[in-house]
C-alpha cells in the first residue's frame, strides 16, 4: 500500500508540475496580446479591472496582477536580448537597459526572488498611484473601488513602463550603431509624448466603459490620474535626488 501511496503522489506532482509550467507557457505567450489590448484597445480590459478570473487570464488577455510581473518579466528579457554593453553605457535610466540585463542574469541563475525584486518598485509604483487615485473616488463613483483603482495601475503601470523598455530598446540601438547622440537624444524627448498620451488613453476607457462614465468625465478624470501619476513620480525623484 506505502508503494501504491508512492506512486499516486508523484504522478500528483508531476501532474502539478505539467500544469505550472503549461500555465505559465500560456501566461508568456499572452503578455503581447495583452500589451498590445492596452496599447491599442483599453476597453477590452475594462471588464478584467472589475472581474475575477480564476485563470489569471481570459482568452488571450491576462487579468491585470498576471500582466504586471509576467509582462515586465518577459519584455525585460526581449529587450536584454538587443541590450550591448554599449547600450548599457548609454543608458544609465532606472528602467532601461542595465534593468533587462539584470533580470535576463537572475532569470538565467533560476533566482525567481532576485528577478522578482528588481521589479518589485515597479510593482509598488502602481500600488502608490492606486493609493492615490482614491482622492477620485467621489467623481468616479462606486466603480472605482480600492481594488479597481490597483487593478487598473497595474495594467496603466505595466503597460507604460513596458512601452519605455521596448522602446529604449530601439533608441538606444540605433543611438549606438549610427553614433547620433543628438538624435537618440531627440527621439528619447518625442517619446516622452505617447508616455504620457497612453496613460490618458488607458484610463480614459477605462473609467468610459467600466464606470460608464460620460467622454467629458472619463477625460476629467484620466487628466487627473496622469497629473496624480506625474505628481507622485516627480516627488519620489526628488526625494531620491536631495
């Protein structure tokens, strides 16, 4: 009977192991999809900020808390995958190439906790803008709870802080292999544009189709969380830099 006990736990196991990594395969393979929804079409996330998913995912879309880590994780190691060390050299950002190049060794060393913390005060960037995104609570209505308003940072965060990396990434390559500083320089301040356009974009449909709210509101209020994002990101580099 100890045998036959033996042999069922570790068909369990093995069964377990099957189902992590194929999830985790199937969260992978889903980050673009869902990076390219919150890019391109906010709305078809609306519904995941307010929803549970048992799965982490629906279809092709990842709900927001799989997209933040797993969407950093896997566009990290895209861009290590272009980053020289001469890009390194030239970027010296919080998020740029010298972070992909960190999370692609840790991942490489199988060090699931140190990859998790180099993108942890990414994780709690979002969870201070949701913090504050409470002062909309009033106007934005009962949506906009504690957990919608994280849910929805973790989206506007992941998908914002994705677009610097990948986009760093081209800058950053074609600044070392042309030797043009001062138009790598020029395209690093024109990006600064859809930044802060996506940020609009994501909460403008966000608060349009989840909490109904008018175009002249939703507008309203996804000005008021880019102010609030800029506010709290300008005070945390200042407190850094004094």
């Amino acid at each position: 009977m100890s045998g036959l006990d033996v042999e069922l736990e570790d068909k369990n196991a093995v069964g377990g192991l099957d189902r992590l990594v194929t999830n985790l395969g199937l969260a992978a393979i889903a980050v673009l999809p869902t990076l390219a929804a919150a890019i391109a079409t906010p709305w078809k996330l609306a519904p995941l900020v307010a929803a549970d998913e048992p799965d982490g995912q629906r279809g092709m879309l990842l709900t927001p808390g799989a997209f933040l880590p797993m969407g950093l994780t896997v566009v990290l190691l895209l861009a290590a995958m272009v980053t020289t060390s001469e890009t390194v050299a030239s970027n010296g950002g919080a998020i740029g190439p010298g972070l992909a190049v960190a999370v692609a060794a840790a991942a490489g060393e199988g060090d699931l906790w140190k990859t998790l913390s180099l993108i942890a005060p990414i994780y709690f960037l979002a969870v201070s803008i949701a913090v504050l995104a409470q002062l909309l609570r009033r106007p934005a209505g009962d949506w906009w709870t504690m957990r919608t308003s994280l849910r929805a940072a973790f989206y506007q965060v992941g998908a914002t802080v994705c677009w610097i990396i990948l986009t760093s990434a081209a800058i950053d390559a074609y600044r070392v292999s042309t030797g043009n500083s001062e138009m790598g320089n020029l395209l690093y301040r024109l990006n600064s544009i859809p930044i802060f356009l996506l940020t609009l974009w994501v909460y403008f449909w966000f608060f349009r189709h989840g909490a109904s709210a008018s175009y002249r509101r939703s507008a309203v209020l996804a000005l008021a969380m880019l102010a609030l994002s800029a506010a709290l990101i300008l005070g945390v580099n200042w407190v850094l830099g004094s």
